[in-house]
C-alpha cells in the first residue's frame, strides 16, 4: 500500500510541476514548428518522455530546465524526421509581445530570418527572447558555461541581422 501511495504521489508531483510550465513548453516548441497542432503533439510527446525519466532526476529544483530541454530535443527531432511545412494560417498568429510599431512585414522578414538558423542556433533565440531565459539559465538548459552560451548568442544575432540586411537589400 505505501508504494502505491508513494507512486500517486510522485504522479501528481509531476503533474502539477508541468501544469505550472505548460505554456511555456508550447511556446517553445511553437518556436520551432509554427504549427498548433505539432507544437501540442511535441510538448506532448516530451510530458510523455519526461514523465518516464521523471524517477531517475535528481534534483526537482531543475524541473523546468530539464522539461524545456526536452521539449527542444522533441522540437528538433520533429524537425528533422519531417518535412518543413510552413502553414499558412499559422504564420499570421502573434506569440511575440511585439511593440505595436513592427509591421506585419518586419515580423515576416524577422521569422524568415530566424528560418534560415538551423535549429540548434534557433534555441538560443527561442529561449533568450520566447521564454524570457537570463545567460545563466540558458547555459542550464543546453548544459555548456554561461560564457559559452554568450559567446554562441551573440554571434547568431550578429548572423539574423545579416539575414535581415540582406533581405532589406534584396527586396530594394
């Protein structure tokens, strides 16, 4: 009877860690895919993987980390067992608090920009500017230093605003 209990209970624990994170693991994975419905089937399919791994972690301080982290594995794993599809209706809907200034267009530019990063670049910006993540807790997630993370952060931005400047020169 006290497994059973004990089992009931880490079950809860977990489902009430990931109730508090939910909407910020689908942003995440929105990020990645564009797509509600991929976005729910990934965060999903990560719940799942981390509900399964949810005994062995050894420090519950970390929960969210580790959960996002996942969520951006499961992300680029169904990047690249799929074919990248870009739907439609999707790419009108705002999960960016943009100031109300940015254009339709410069948001389309800066999407297309952020499509031309391969997804392991992309998850420095989806979690620097998505999730609201300081260095410190960056470095965290993707387990290198923070000056690492930095140094990796500042160099794609350096590449988006290339995308962007040529795209502005293309567009002329």
């Amino acid at each position: 009877m006290i497994r059973l209990k004990n089992v009931n209970s880490k079950e809860q624990q977990f489902s009430e860690k990931i109730e508090i994170i939910r909407e910020k693991l689908y942003r995440v994975a929105y990020c990645y895919v564009k797509n509600e419905q991929e976005a729910l089937d990934i965060v999903s399919e990560a719940v799942y993987k981390g509900y399964l791994a949810y005994g062995k972690m050894q420090s519950i301080q970390y929960f969210d980390t580790w959960m996002s982290r996942i969520v951006i594995n499961s992300s680029i794993d169904h990047i690249r067992r799929n074919k990248r599809i870009t739907y439609l209706e999707d790419q009108s809907q705002d999960f960016v608090a943009a100031e109300k200034a940015v254009t339709l267009e410069d948001k389309m530019d800066l999407y297309d920009a952020l499509d031309r990063l391969v997804p392991e670049e992309k998850t420095y910006i989806i979690l620097k500017y998505f999730v609201n993540l300081p260095f410190r807790e960056m470095a965290d997630v993707l387990s290198l230093s923070e000056n690492t993370v930095k140094t990796r952060f500042y160099r794609i931005i350096k590449k988006l605003k290339s995308y962007l400047i040529e795209g502005e020169v293309e567009n002329v």
